[in-house]
C-alpha cells in the first residue's frame, strides 16, 4: 500500500493540471460541506452540558383554540399546584426573564437576567465555579438580596476578582450579595449574564400572568407520554378550579432539545447540510469525469500492466489509492476553506442576534474526523467507476489501439454525459433554493411596514428598584422623559410603550367583546399594547375613523381605546367598531374598554409575522412595564437626537439604563436578518455548484470534440459548414442541460415545498425563480460548449483524415 501511495504521488505530480484542478473542486466541496457539518453538529448533535439531558423537559401553558405552536409560560400559583402534584418528575424548577441593572459603577447598566428556583442548576447538574448555588431560604418572600454571576460578566465588569464573593452590589436598585460566579461560557436559559432568586420578585404574580418557563427531570422510568398525559390531567383540574383564569388552557411537556431546537431550526440547518451536500456531489461528479478523462490515456498503460500479470483488483486498488491521495489533499485545504465559512458565518450574524449560549460551532477533533471520513469517502466515490471502467477495458483491443486506446470509450461517454446531467440537476435544485429565498429577502425588504420609518429613532429604557414599584411612578417617569425628549430641537413628536413597534414587547389577552357570546376558553387571544400621549402622531398612523386618546386619556386608566381594522373585523365583522366595547378576559376589574378610533393594520409584531395581528393600544396604566419602550420622531437623522436624549434621560434619572438604541429601519432590519443570511448562503451554495457544472459541461463536450475530431474531419470534408459543426456541439452540450434541467425542476419543486415555512411573501413554486434559474443554466452550457464548439469548427479535414 505504501509503494502505492508513493505512486500515486509520483503519477499526480506528473499531471499537475489534473491534479490541481480537482484538488481545488474537492477542496471547496469538502470545505463547505465541513463548515455546515460543524454547525449541524453544534446545534443538532452535541449532547447538552447538563447532567442527564435527555430526561430533561419543559412545560408549557397553550390555550386550545390557538394552535400547537403557541405556547406560553405558565402562572406563578399555577406552577407551585403543578409542582405540588406531579409524580412525574424527580426535580422541577422554574426560570423568568428579567432584565436587571447593575448601578454600583459610574454609569448603570443593563443586563439579561433571569430569575431561578434555588435548585434549577443543581438540577441541571451545574455548580459555580466560584462561590455556591442559592440556598432554599434564599428563595424566599422577604430573603435577603442575593446575586449569581455568569463568568463572562464577572470578567467584565469585575476584573475577574475573586474578591467579589460576598460583595454587595446594586441589582435593579436593591443591595444584593455576590455568592457565586458560574463556569465559562455557561448563559443558561440563552444568553443571561445573572441571575436573582425567583420566588421574592414574583410571589404576587396571578395565574393569568403565564410567564414562568418550568424545567423537570423525568423519573427513571417515565416517558414522556406519561408526563404528557399526566400534565394534561393536572390542567383540567385547574381547569375546574379556577375556571376564570385557566378555561381553555391546557399544559404540555417536551423535550429539553425541541424546546431549545424548535422544528424550524432543524429544517434551517437540514437544508444547508443538504445544499451542501448536493455542491460535494457536483464536485465528485466533476473528478469523476475527469478520472475518466484520464483514464482514456492511460488505458495503454493499463492493458500492458494486466498483460504482464497485474490482477483487476490490484488495479482497481492502484487506481482508488490515486483518487483517495487526490480526495485527501482536497480535504487538507478543504479544512482551511471550513475555517474561512464558519468566520464567514460568524460575522453574517448580528451581534444582538447570536446564538444561544449552548450552540457553538468550530472546527474540533469532531469536524476533522468528519473531514478524514467524508474525504476518504470522497474519493471512493468519484474514483470507483472509473477505476472498475478501466480496469475492466479489453486487452487486446487496447494494446492493437496504441497510445489511442479507446475500447470503452463509449461506456466512458455515456457515464461523463449522466454524471454532467446530475450535475446540472443538482444545480438547479439549489440555484432555484437560492432564487426563492433571494426574493423572499427582497419581499420582505420591500414590505410595507404601514409606518413612516425613515426618521424615527427609538430606544428602551428600564426602571428599577423600588422607587418604580407603583404603576403611576412608572407612567410619570415615562411622560417626563417623553416630555424631556420632546423639548429637544428638531424632534417633532416622542412617545412611550411597553413595547416598539417590530421590536417587540407588547401583551396577548383572551378578549370578550360586549353582546357577542363566545364560550369561556374560547375567547380570541388578541394583542395589545399600553402606550402613552402622541404615539399615532410619532409613529406617522394615521386615525382612519373616530379620534386619537386626548392628553387626559393618555395620562390615566380611562377606558378607552384605539384599535386597528384587523382588531375590528375579528370582534364586530361588518360593523362599525366605534363606541363598542370589549373587555380584557384577565383584567380583574372587568373594565368595559370604548373603541374611539380605529386605524389601518400595521405590523406589530415585525415583518416575519405573515398575519397581521389584531391590535388595540390602550393607556400606559393598563399594562405598565418596567422595560419600555421609547419612540421619537425627528426632522433629518434620526441618529443624530440620541446624545441630546441620552443625556436628558441621565438628567431625569441617572441610575435609569438606556440600551437597545436603534433607528425604526434598524429595527426592521433586525426582524428579518435571517431571510438575508439564507439568501447569502443558499447564494454562495448555488455558485459553486453553477461554476461546478460549468465546468463540468465544458469538460464532457471539449473530451467529445477531442475523440471526434476525425468524424468532424469527414463532415467538413463532405461539405459541412462551420456553423453546422458550431450548432452540433453546442447542441450537444444544450441537449445533456435540457435532460438535466428536466430531472432538476422535479426536484427543485419537491424542495420549494420543504422550504416553504421558510419563506416569506414567496410562493415555493414561483414561476419567476424556476424559469429564471432554467435559462441560466441553458445559457452556462451553450457558454460552456461554444469554445469546444470553436475548436471543432476550425478542424482542417486534410490534416485530421492524415492523422488517423
């Protein structure tokens, strides 16, 4: 094996064109396909750190009537019931989201954060790595004020001082102890930098208030059918118990993984393992013909070696070792190729929207085992028919033809022509994937948000501690700060939410509408938002019918509110919605809310929302927050107000944090990031396997033109014109495109329909993409055999017929 290797060696520096060219095919293929390989690993495949992950799960509240996906957290006094009755677990612990300010620098600073049962990371099979977890005593109402914090804030902001055990510092205004400091990297549930004890921050929480994620461990034994089933029963007991707040709802239980890997992240990273998967085959299919091209030559040489005693096997060896040695260089650089995609792919992410803690991607032991075996792999596959093609020629046929040998080159054509329409098929499956998600992109780009974006600026800003307790402390601090902001030169309006528009924040409710009888647990769950004075004026909606909240309205709880046309339509279709009423199912002082003024839908929720959701905007008072959002309009950029506002804000109060500060078309640009990483990968996918097939076109009709130069010859000489032969050829290369276009758009169709929750504004059978990525590819091959075409017109009859 080794005098093999050597050969080989020797054989390719021989041929160091062959050589070159596909190394540098394998290479890109290997090397994507390693990259992908990494992320696939890193999301789908790399067990959780957690002791025992898989008898993890969590639990959900769902209200039946909005569908499997929709689900919520669940109520504090509905977790302590489920806790105290399930036998299904032997752990259960609960987390909240949270953002918390630390204020005990110069400047405050706001963090996410989350609040946490005392034994959810003993659960977990987690301890600091510095310090000691909560202790039981310290989750409770009145406890003392305690803090854990991530590593990477520890680092940060602490200068890594072991010292800070014990300290006290300042957490959303309250002096809390610094008892631990967890292990690197670890952000649990996704990217929180500390934590707080849950039960003294959320003791006064309702059931409807369904905003607590629970975390169990299955008992040895238990599926997760039995706890399925078990919580769905526990439910219905709430059900009946407490009929106002938990009719309609019910609670189901799934794995850790498919909470932290939804359905539609799988399909996302299936997809591109797929792609590129389909560019690795394109790229064999491309060694392969050229092996094939190779082999042609060296069939001469072949023959002799059976002749004087070489065994078919041992040339089949010979010549798989060849193409392993190529396949292994390829994956050499190949490696250097992944490590460029994955820098590539890191930078395409925004920083605000990086992956959760428990992802991470690189190229590890894992991926170059992977790149060893597929390279390996690799190169049986593309170097196997040839080899048994080669080895399996005749003789005596080769070694009458000389140098010329040719004895299986019609079974060599017929397989470079079925390898090239595979290839062309492969590319249109991707270039046509590419296509869809490069409109879907340009769909969304282009939507009409139903706001005037281009000078609003917005930013949130949190309250904490106990000076922001009351709601009326909340909405006076929000209406200076608006009134602050407004009074700076060229703002035009300002407002306040606890929630932005696209950026998300905001509350769902059942929604009761007054003399329309709808069964209790089945009232439509609708959005809507507390907002304070102007903000229709800032935001640039206008009021289609009735009138926008007056200052006092705006100031305080009355019971008033302006809703959208897809709010109206849901409660009163084909009625005038103005002076109705309607109620919040979980308002507990059953306030009859007037509808004032109705406006067009907008997109609330952000872009990638396909529905535009039913919205109503109430008084701040209804759902004060202390995360909030503010919105200002300005004449020219809207970049330019946020010192002016940055530092009125610090004026008003200087331990507020201010963060999130981003233009409305920033905003935007957030909500739909992923439809540009998709179209720029799946682009990137469809080009190399579009300059594959090229490649591969012009390889198959310039090996033609050279084993018919002495039929073109004879053609030419009985009196064919140049442009016959031109046509011939190209006609050629056109006609293995059509068959492998034909086979493609079976294909690309059956993908559009897996993709197709993936896109946005975009049919999976746009005709536009399909007929577009057909004629590009009809074009690339008439390109790719116009210069054989060239060739074999300026054939000389004379001096072909002489040769032969």
């Amino acid at each position: 094996m080794l005098r093999e290797i050597r050969y080989a060696v020797r054989a390719l520096w021989l041929n160091k064109v062959f050589a070159l060219v596909a190394i540098l095919c394998l290479a890109f293929g290997i090397g994507i396909n390693t990259t992908i390989f990494s992320v696939v690993d890193g999301v789908l495949l790399k067990p959780f750190d957690f002791r025992d992950p898989e008898r993890l799960v969590v639990l959900h509240d769902r209200h039946v009537k909005s569908g499997e996906n929709n689900n919520t957290g669940i109520g504090w006094p509905n977790y302590l019931d489920l806790r105290q009755s399930a036998t299904s677990y032997s752990e259960i612990a609960a987390c909240g989201y949270r953002s918390l300010t630390l204020s005990d620098g110069e400047e405050p600073e706001r963090f996410a954060g989350s609040l946490i049962d005392a034994n959810l990371f003993s659960m977990l099979g987690v301890t600091p790595a510095l310090g000691r977890n909560f202790r039981e005593e310290e989750n409770r109402p009145g406890a003392p004020g305690v803090v854990l914090l991530s590593d990477e804030l520890w680092k940060r902001r602490y200068n890594g001082d072991r010292g800070i055990l014990g300290r006290s510092i300042l957490v959303n205004g309250k002096a809390s102890t610094v008892v631990g400091v967890m292990p690197p990297r670890f952000k649990f549930p996704e990217n929180q930098m500390l934590w707080v004890p849950l039960a003294p921050l959320v003791q006064q929480g309702l059931r409807t208030d369904r905003n607590i994620t629970v975390f169990a461990r299955l008992k040895s034994g238990v599926t997760l059918a039995r706890a399925n089933a078990e919580a769905k029963s526990i439910a219905a007991t709430l059900a009946t118990d407490h009929p106002a707040e938990n009719q309609g709802w019910t609670t189901t239980v799934r794995t850790l993984r498919r909470e932290f890997i939804p359905p539609d992240v799988r399909l996302v990273i299936l997809a591109m393992m797929g792609a590129v998967t389909c560019v690795l085959l394109i790229a064999c299919a491309n060694v392969a013909n050229l092996m094939l091209a190779r082999a042609a030559s060296r069939h001469r040489e072949i023959a002799i070696r059976s002749a004087i005693g070489a065994g078919r096997g041992r040339i089949v060896r010979q010549l798989l070792t060849e193409s392993v040695v190529v396949a292994l260089a390829g994956g050499a650089l190949g490696i250097i190729v992944a490590h460029w995609g994955l820098n590539l792919l890191d930078a395409a992410i925004p920083a605000e929207n990086k992956p959760p803690y428990y992802i991470h991607w690189s190229i590890d032991g894992v991926a170059l085992t992977y790149t060893l075996v597929i390279s390996m792999l690799t190169g049986i596959v593309f170097g196997l028919a040839p080899a048994l093609q080669t080895a399996h020629g005749n003789l005596q046929d080769a070694l009458k033809e000389g140098v010329r040998g040719t004895g299986a080159g019609g079974r060599r054509n017929k397989l470079r022509s079925t390898l090239v329409i595979a290839e062309v098929a492969m590319s249109l499956v991707l270039l046509v994937a590419a296509a869809l998600f490069v409109r879907s992109f340009m769909a969304i780009n282009s939507a009409d948000s139903g706001l005037d974006e281009s000078r609003l600026m917005t930013m949130r800003v949190y309250l904490p501690g106990d000076p922001y307790n009351s709601d009326d402390a909340k909405r006076q601090r929000l209406e200076d700060l608006v009134r602050r902001i407004e009074g700076l030169p060229g703002v035009e309006a300002a407002t306040a939410s606890n929630t932005i528009m696209m950026g998300g924040g905001g509350n769902v409710d059942g929604v009761i509408a007054e003399g329309v009888d709808v069964p209790h647990g089945e009232e439509p769950q609708l959005f809507f938002a507390g907002v304070t004075a102007h903000w229709f004026k800032t935001h640039g909606i206008p009021i289609l019918k009735g009138r926008d909240f007056s200052e006092t309205e705006a100031s305080d709880s009355s019971a008033v509110a302006v809703v959208n046309l897809a709010f109206a339509k849901k409660l009163w279709p084909k009625q005038d919605p103005i002076g109705r009423r309607f109620r919040l199912l979980t308002d507990p002082s059953a306030h009859w809310i007037t509808v004032i003024g109705t406006t067009k839908n907008v997109n609330v929720g952000g872009l990638d929302d396909k529905d535009n959701p039913a919205a109503a905007f109430l008084p701040y008072l209804y759902v004060p927050a202390r995360n909030n959002g503010i919105t200002i309009r300005v004449q020219g950029d809207p970049a330019r107000i946020v010192p002016g506002a940055r530092r009125e804000i610090h004026a008003a109060d200087p331990g507020l944090p201010l963060f999130d500060v981003w233009t409305m078309r920033q905003v935007r640009e957030r909500d739909y990031w992923q439809f540009g990483l998709f179209s720029k990968m799946f682009t990137v996918f469809g080009a190399l396997a579009l300059l594959l097939a090229l490649v591969g076109v012009y390889g198959v009709i310039s090996y033609g033109v050279g084993q018919r130069t002495h039929e073109i010859g004879v053609r030419m000489a009985l009196g064919a014109r140049s442009e016959d032969v031109l046509r011939m050829i190209v006609g050629q290369g056109i006609g293995l495109a059509g068959i492998g276009i034909g086979v493609g758009l079976l294909g690309a169709f059956g993908a559009g329909r897996v993709l197709s929750s993936l896109l946005w504004g975009t049919s999976p059978a746009d005709p536009v993409s399909f007929a577009t990525i057909a004629l590009l590819l009809t074009a690339t091959a008439a390109a790719a055999s116009w210069f054989p075409a060239r060739r074999a017109a300026a054939v000389d009859p004379m001096v072909a017929l002489r040769e032969e």
